[in-house]
C-alpha cells in the first residue's frame, strides 16, 4: 500500500490527525495494535480545552460533543474543610467542556469509517524504515501475514510504550522524566456527581478528585500507594476514604453506588526531544506524558496535532516546509508549559513521603494565596482551560 501519511496508533489523535487531514484531502492509513473495541474499552480523562474543541469542530466530529458534554466555567479547590471557586471564565472568558476521552474517541472513529478511512487493527511487529530519508515505509504483519506501507511522512501516535520514540536513535533522542511516589485509584459508578463542577481536594489523608461523566456516571479518584492494587480496595472502603478527604458538606452529599471500573494509574512526568526525527513526528504520549492532575494529557496530544496537521496541510498545499521543519520546537514549548502546569498543581494538591512540616505549612499557604489573589487565579485558569497554539 501507498499513502501520504502513515500513522501509527488508533487513538483519538491519531484518528484525530487522519480526519483532519481527511478534510483537506490527505490521504492516511492509520495503524492500530488492539482492536476497536479495546481502544474504547480505555478509561481516560474527559475535561477538554477549547483548542481541541475547535479541532474537533474542524474535523466535521463536535455535534455529540456540543450536544452532550457539560460547560464548565470554574472548578473547585478545597483543603480540610475549606473550599474556594477559580472562575474560568472571570479570568480568561473560556469555558472548559467534560465529555469523556472514550466518547471523543468513539465520534473519531465514526467519522474516518463513514469517510472510509483504512483503519488496520491488530498489527504486530511494526517496524519504521528510513524515517530520516525522503522516503520512508513501515513493515508489519496483520495475522501473521506481512504488510508495507511507503509514505511520506510518518506520525508516531502510539503512546509512551510504542514504537515510533524508539526509532529515533539513542544519540539524537533526549529524555526526561519525574516519577511520582503515589498512583490515582479511580473507580467509575452510576450515581450523580456530588458537586456540578469538579472538586480538586487537598487532605492530609491525601489527595482526592470528584469528577464526572455524564449527570449519571461519576468518576472519582483517590490518591494511593504505588504498591497497591485495585482488588486491594473494596468500593466501601473508597467511597469511605473519599468522604474523609473532600470537605464534610460536600461528603456528606456524596451519592455512593457499585463501581463498573476500578484501576490504579502511575502519575509521571516525561518528555523526549526532539518531537521530529526526519519524517517521523512524534504525537501525544509517544512524546510526553502529564500527570493527570491538570487535565493535560489528551490536550496536550491535541496541540501537537494542530501543529502538525497545519505543517503538513501547508506543505502539501502550498510546498512550504516551514511548519514540518518547525514542528518539534513549536510543540516543545507548549508542552513544557504543561508540564510546568501539571507540576505545580500536582505538588500543591498531593501528600508526598518525607514532607516535614515546613514542606506542609507552604503547601496551604500556596493554597490559600490562590483563594485571596486574583492574579494567581487567573493564571491557574489561564492554564488550566488551555494556552493558545
């Protein structure tokens, strides 16, 4: 097979790449390691910046969205029993929308199929060859039988355990990287959110976040030890440990249910430079991961899929190189403010090992100048609801 764009992963911005390109008449074959029904089986976050929303909007995929996700124009901070709102749209004039990864992901793909897009599920032992000439291809096998792909570009959206950041040579690729020393369980359930905007909570006990799907699917998250696991955690003793970390108004509100998931996630930090090795360009966590605490992960993805998408739209319009050739650094310097955003509202929200007591007493006086100052909230929600591309 031939195609001008080949990309690797059938994730949302994979899937969101290929649609956009679709618009402009680029053609695109998207290779996917798991089935259809695995990618949506994923759990993700679900609060979207208006960056992406206008992406979606320009993929022909918004309509469910506008229809069914929730505006949310500020969110809540608490510690102990204190809570205070940061006004999103006070401060910047832009909303953020809960609509969950899955269902971006789900419109995605209903899009490329009645578009007729080439979508190959279960490849294996996918293997990018000459990704810094001119002409680069990829290898694979779909049941054993083994395929080719030649292209002219390739867009590595395969995540932070694929393939694509691998090809690019030891001595070119740079990477950095923060561990955190705790994990997030989550547990989705069919009862109603306890508050209509999310709550970030800061305890002593640890950190906890309410947040939500639809008016009738909560998600709900609880800092945890990275040695446990999720069978470890009866939905008793969650929802028990939730109503102890959230304010006492806000717990005793809590609509409590059986879960229908139950997961623990890692929370890191990572980043690999450069974004571009010849004509392979790296998307989303293939190049960079959040902690999840500010929203970042599926954003972020989006972001480098503006960049890149408007490089290759320009080149294949108007023969220019210029976005292709400045895509690396334009995504860097989005990314690094996320990450610098992550960071921060994770170190201010979460219980770390050997914090002294000084460490603590900083932690909600940080808190605290955010509920009194105008200006730290307003470059919160600046970040929060999305930097500009």
């Amino acid at each position: 097979m031939k195609t001008q764009v080949a990309i690797i992963g059938g994730g949302p911005s994979g899937l969101l790449l290929s649609q956009l390109l679709h618009t402009r008449g680029i053609e695109s074959i998207v290779l996917e390691r798991k089935t259809k029904d695995y990618v949506l089986s994923r759990i993700r976050a679900g609060v979207l910046e208006q960056g992406l929303v206008r992406l979606l909007e320009e993929a022909g995929c918004a309509e469910r969205l506008h229809a069914e996700g929730y505006v949310h124009d500020g969110t809540l901070v608490s510690y102990g029993d204190e809570m205070f709102r940061v006004d999103f749209t006070e401060h910047t004039g832009t909303p953020v929308i809960v609509y969950g990864q899955t269902e971006v992901t789900r419109d995605l793909y209903a899009a490329r199929e009645a578009a007729g897009g080439i979508i190959e599920y279960e490849v294996e032992d996918v293997v990018i060859n000459n990704a810094d000439s001119d002409a680069p291809y990829i290898t694979y096998t779909v049941g054993g039988e083994p395929r080719r792909v030649d292209c002219d570009f390739v867009a590595g959206c395969d995540g932070f355990h694929g393939i694509s950041r691998q090809t690019i040579p030891l001595d070119v690729r740079r990477e950095y990287e923060k561990v955190y020393p705790f994990g997030w369980l989550g547990i989705l359930s069919e009862t109603p959110p306890v508050n209509h905007e999310l709550i970030y909570a800061n305890s002593t006990r640890g950190f906890a976040l309410c947040s939500m799907r639809n008016e009738n699917l909560s998600r709900y998250y609880i800092q945890c030890s990275l040695s446990d696991k999720p069978e470890d955690w009866t939905d008793e003793a969650f929802w028990q440990e939730l109503k102890r970390r959230i304010p006492a108004d806000q717990a005793a509100k809590l609509v409590t249910g059986p879960s229908i998931e139950k997961s623990i996630a890692p929370l890191r930090s990572f980043v690999t430079e450069p974004m571009r090795y010849g004509n392979l360009f790296l998307c989303g966590d293939a190049a960079h991961i959040v902690p999840p605490t500010g929203a970042k992960g599926l954003n972020t993805a989006a972001s480098d899929v503006h960049y890149l998408y408007n490089g290759l739209r320009a080149f294949y319009e108007t023969g220019s190189r210029e976005g292709i050739d400045s895509y690396s650094e334009k995504a860097l310097k989005r990314v690094w403010k996320a990450e610098r955003f992550s960071w921060w509202f994770s170190s201010l929200m979460h219980r770390y090992p050997h914090q002294s007591e000084f460490d603590l007493k900083m932690q909600i006086a940080d808190l605290e100048f955010l509920r009194s100052n105008k200006a730290a909230q307003q470059a919160m929600a600046e970040n929060y609801v999305g930097l500009p591309y």
